[in-house]
C-alpha cells in the first residue's frame, strides 16, 4: 500500500531549563507525521530525537524526513536503517494508526484527574525545587515521583533527599509512595556505592537508582546488584533496541527504563519484551499526545506488564502543548 507522507517539525519550551548530568535542555524539538492510506484512512506519529542519549539528532531526523518523496510504500517505512531510531518509531507507528483496525485499550488512562495519576511517575524539579515540586504533585495524584541527581554536589543533594523523603513519609498515612533517583550514567562508582548506601537506608520508599554509572560500566552495575538491596534500573544503557538486546545477552535481568519513542521499531520493541519478560518502565522523552498515545498503546500489548508507574509526569515541565491541528 502507498501512502501521502506529511511532516511538521515543532518546538516546546521547557517553563524552566531541564538540569541533567548532561547539560542543560530548554527547547523540545520534534517532528509530526501524518500518513494517508490510498483508502483515505490517516495515521499521525511521532519523531522525537535526543541525539544526546543515543538516538538520531532532530537535524538527522528532519533531513531523512525532507528526503522522502511524497508518497511512501510499506517497505519505505520497514527498511528506515537502525541509526534512525526515532525515526523508525514514529512512522512505524503512524502507519499502525493508518492500517491497524484493532484498538488498543491501554491499562494506563489519559483521564487528567487525580487518581489516574497513581499510574505515572511524576519529575520532580531539580535541586531543592523537589521539595515545593513534591508538594504539586502530590496534589495532582501523583505517587510515584522520580529526582534527577549527580548535578549538585553529594552532600547538599543528599540533605535534599532526606527532607524530600522525611516530607513523603509524612503525607502518605498508609498509601504506598515510592521515590525514583536518576544519576543519567554522572555518577563514579565510589559515589554510586555511596548513594546505594544511602538509598538501603531508607527502605522501600526508594524504588530503585536509575543509570547510576555510563553505558560502558555495564559489568560494574551488575556487579553494584548483588551488593545492595535497593535495586539498579537501565535507563541510557537500554536507549534503543539494539542496546537492549545487547544487555539482555549479556546477562541483564534487571528493570529496563524504555523510552519507545527513540528505541527503534514499535513491533520489535514489542517482540522483544514478550519473548524475554522484561520488567519495564516505559518513560517519556517529553513528546506531544501524539507520541505519547503510540507509547501507551504499546504498553498495552507487552504480556506479563509489571505494575510500575509509567515515567509519563512530565508535562507539567512544559509549555502548554499547541493545537497539533494548526500545524497542517
């Protein structure tokens, strides 16, 4: 089948510029695309790159989208080359909203009220700004929270936590809440054992310690495993489908942080994580409704879902998102 291909390419400001280990981030820049079946039946999707964490950058992206002709076939979209990541998700996606007739009832509603919150994990701001953070949040259902750290230094973080979880465990009473830290791969491993130490500590309310050391101390995060309670996620270590394979044969069992939009294919992402019951976080990369509908029908196929709080809590640290519609 052939298909009329369009594409816009948007931004969206951050309301204040995102601090990680890895710089600073003020201007989501991302791509629409829009399919339409020779039946007149349209499929939207989403290109949202972040060069920086292993995918194709949003100039690679707009010049592959730029290169394409008018009308696309289905091998067009199922022959994108693997340094595209991005790219692959979003018109895989948009052609599966083109073609597909069964729709996907996702167990992680889009209803803004309070309680649907309890299914996501709500960013915290940086630095003490988690602590008035915490307090929003909490008021808009959220109880799973997640706080990026290795941006401040140790000791003035590590007072922030501990009022951050002091402030937690006050304000549950008897409901669960559980508390993410992602070090982004900033962390040495003598500071990562550090926060493992810390976060033991503190018990259950620490629901594990994302990327603590870089992509290429893959055996010393195993390692790091078997030494404390608190459990390690992947996160920049599994950033496309290539990587997680490569983990996964090397012997990681543990929980995988997936960022669908720029991990390559959406079916085999799906495959994936049926044949190897991959305990999965699914997490944003701050995309418009359009990519976030193609994640969480996604996340409606993957068989044997752990009950973890989807990373989606994050528009909130955004400009209010533009009638898509304009765009055409």
């Amino acid at each position: 089948m052939n298909y009329k291909f369009e594409f816009r390419p948007y931004q969206r400001k951050f309301k204040r510029p995102l601090q990680t280990s890895h710089g600073t981030w003020e201007i989501r820049e991302g791509i629409i695309l829009r399919l339409t079946a020779d039946n007149g039946k349209i499929g939207l999707g989403e290109i949202a790159p972040i060069g920086w964490f292993g995918s194709e950058t949003f100039l690679e992206a707009l010049d592959y989208c730029r290169n394409l002709p008018d009308v696309i076939s289905d091998r067009t979209i199922f022959s994108i080359p693997p340094n595209l990541p991005a790219c692959q998700f979003g018109l895989e996606s948009a052609w599966e909203s083109a073609t597909l007739k069964t729709q996907f009832k996702s167990a992680f509603s889009e209803d803004k009220t309070p309680a649907s919150k309890s299914n996501y994990s709500g960013l915290l701001p940086g630095g003490e700004g988690a602590l008035l953070g915490r307090q929003i949040l909490w008021m808009q259902g959220y109880r799973t929270f997640k706080w990026k750290i290795g941006v401040l230094p140790f000791q003035r973080e590590v007072r922030i936590l501990q009022e951050l979880v002091l402030a937690l465990q006050e304000a549950t009473g008897d409901q669960s809440v559980f508390l993410r830290l992602d070090a982004n791969g900033g962390l040495s491993l003598t500071e990562a054992e550090e926060w493992l130490q810390i976060c033991d500590q503190l018990g259950g309310i620490i629901e594990y310690l994302e990327q603590p050391l870089s992509v290429t101390e893959l055996e010393a995060m195993m390692e790091l495993g078997t030494r404390f309670s608190t459990a390690i996620a992947l996160d920049e270590s599994v950033a496309t489908l290539p990587q997680m394979q490569s983990v996964y044969r090397q012997g990681w069992r543990g929980i995988y942080v997936i960022k669908p939009c720029i991990a390559g294919s959406p079916s085999e992402l799906r495959q994936f994580c049926n044949l190897n019951k991959i305990d999965a976080v699914f997490s944003s990369v701050f995309e418009t409704e359009i990519g976030r509908k193609s994640v969480l029908k996604l996340a409606a196929t993957i068989q044997n879902y752990c009950p973890r709080a989807i990373g989606f809590g994050v528009d909130h640290l955004l400009e209010a998102e533009k009638d898509l519609e304009l765009l055409w």
